[in-house]
C-alpha cells in the first residue's frame, strides 16, 4: 500500500474514531463522577442512546427564526469534527497533516462558537441572548490564551503543525522547561473554558445564573439538538487528544511505523483519554461551579500564564547567536 493511501486511510480511521469515542468519553466521565459523589451513575453508554432518540425525534423549530438556525447546527457539528480529525491520535501519516496546524484548530473552532452564538441569538429568547453574550466574554479572553500558548510552541519547536510538533519532540526531546509547564496549566485552564466544564460551567444544570452553552442550545429539539450535543462531546475529546498530542505524545505512531506501532499508537491514545477522564472527573467533584463575573479573572490567569510562559522562553532563547 502507498503512502498516500494509507494516509487517507489513516485519516478515514481518525475521523470515525472521534466520531465513535467522543460520546464514551463524555458517558465515562458522567459516570465516573456520580460513581466519587456516591451514587451508581448512568451506564457509561448512555450518550449513544440519548444521541440515538434525538436523531429519531422531529426537530421542532420556533417561529420567527431565520435558516441560520436551522443550519447552525450541521456547521458546527462539521467543524468540530473536522478540528477534531486533525489531531493526531494514533499516527502523525495522516493525509491532512498539512492543515492540521494550531492557529488553523484555533480559527475552526472560532467558527463554531460564532455560529453557535449567532443561533443562540436568532432565536430572539432571553436564555439565547444571555448564553451568547456570556460565550462572547469567554471567547475574548480563551482564544488570545490559547494563541500565546501556540506562540511559545512556536517560539521552542519552530512550527505550529502538530504532526510537526510530535516529530519534533519525539525525535529530538525538549526536556523539562517552565514555559512549557506554565503552557500547559495555560491550555488546561482554556480547554475548560471551551469544553464548558466546571468551575466555567456546567452542562448538566438548565438554571438561568449558570447557563453558557446550554443556554444556545436550549430552543433546539430532535436531530438538532443531537448535532449540537455531539459537537460538544467532540470539543471535549478535541482538547483532551490535544493537550495529549503536543505534551505528551509518546506512544503516537510516525511515517515509516509498522503495524505494531499503530496498535500501540491506538492502545496508548485510550489510555490517555481514560486518564484524562479520572482528572476531570476528580476536579469536578472536588470544585464548585464559580460566578459568572469571575470567569475573566480565571481566563485572564490563563492568558497571564501564556503570557509569561512566552516571555520566559523568549528570554531564554532569543538572544542566543
């Protein structure tokens, strides 16, 4: 087989993997934490069932919305699961790999929130108008962390491609930097915010005060909703197979690996997901759902750590030669 066929192969395999994980991801973590606060939880498989009756169900759509409702959530559905086929899960030989680059996952899933928030508003609710505004203040302050956290990867490996950035420390080795600790609790603060987790919010309460992203989603029904609630599964597989990819990479198959390492590749990519899966579960039970006037003091940390970490390593390496 070519090389160019087993990388579309590979990339075919990507996409039907997230597609088919990001619903047990969300049910483990779901049952993992019902199992910490005490009771018996659903059934970690539940997700693909309530995924199953929503796409059975008739969308029900109000009255007085535009078509941008109706299509908002095939757009966000697609873009989510195209930025989540191009992190490398298993293997770096995949046919996009040329695409896929951080700043290109950044303004993906820029595309997704604006489309989100537009709906969200189309709909001409109070709940949709209040979810947008609160998913707009999270945005100005979660994409600039998340991009200075892109520039000191940049800075360190020369290259913002994450096929490149997996080569790069799996062949060479960066060792043991502060910037790239202070990066990493940076992007672990931001992939909360995005994800839409606790302490920044909760998916699974419909209160008025706490609302973010359920409020956007709240008019939608039937197939509709199921797109968007399988969008947000994928945003969360998205950031735990990042963070996974560009720091701890190892055990991710390269061009050149033969099957042994691919198994191994996907192997190792489970297991990450399920120790990503015990974090979350662990901080979410052990933290409190934060006001929503002190979600910019949390991000603004995490755009401070990105900062901070981007100025050390330039310190460090910019006036070398």
């Amino acid at each position: 087989m070519t090389s160019v066929l087993l990388s579309v192969l590979f990339q075919l395999v990507q996409l039907a993997l997230v597609l088919a994980v990001a619903p047990l991801l969300t049910g483990c973590v779901r049952f993992a934490k019902a199992r910490l606060l005490g009771r018996s939880g659903a059934d970690p498989l539940q997700p693909y069932r309530t995924l199953l009756r929503l796409f059975r169900k008739e969308a029900v759509v109000a009255h007085g919305t535009s078509w941008l409702f109706r299509a908002a959530p095939y757009a966000v559905f697609t873009l989510i699961w195209l930025a989540a086929g191009l992190v490398p899960t298993f293997s770096t030989q995949l046919v996009l790999a040329p695409a896929a680059d951080l700043i290109a996952l950044v303004a993906l899933l820029g595309s997704a929130r604006f489309f989100t928030i537009l709906a969200g508003m189309d709909a001409g609710t109070a709940f949709g108008g209040i979810g947008a505004s609160r998913e707009a203040m999270i945005a100005t302050l979660a994409e600039p962390a998340m991009l200075m956290v892109i520039f000191t990867l940049a800075i360190l490996l020369q290259t913002t491609s994450l096929a490149g950035i997996v080569e790069t420390i799996l062949g060479q080795g960066v060792g043991l930097r502060i910037s790239l600790a202070l990066g990493l609790v940076s992007l672990l603060m931001v992939a909360i915010a995005e994800a839409g987790r606790i302490p920044i919010d909760n998916p699974s309460t419909h209160l008025e005060l706490t609302m973010v992203h359920e409020a956007m989603v709240l008019e939608y029904s039937g197939r509709h909703l199921a797109l968007m609630e399988l969008a947000g599964m994928l945003r969360l597989l998205l950031f735990m197979a990042l963070i996974a990819c560009v720091f701890c990479p190892w055990g991710i198959a390269r061009a050149g690996d033969g099957p042994l390492v691919w198994l191994l590749g996907l192997v190792t990519f489970f297991g990450k997901m399920m120790v990503a899966v015990a974090a979350l579960a662990v901080f979410e039970t052990s933290i409190a759902k934060m006001r929503v006037f002190r979600i910019g003091e949390f991000l603004g940390g995490a755009l401070l750590l990105g900062l901070l970490a981007s100025i050390f390593l330039f310190v460090s390496t910019g006036f070398k030669g």
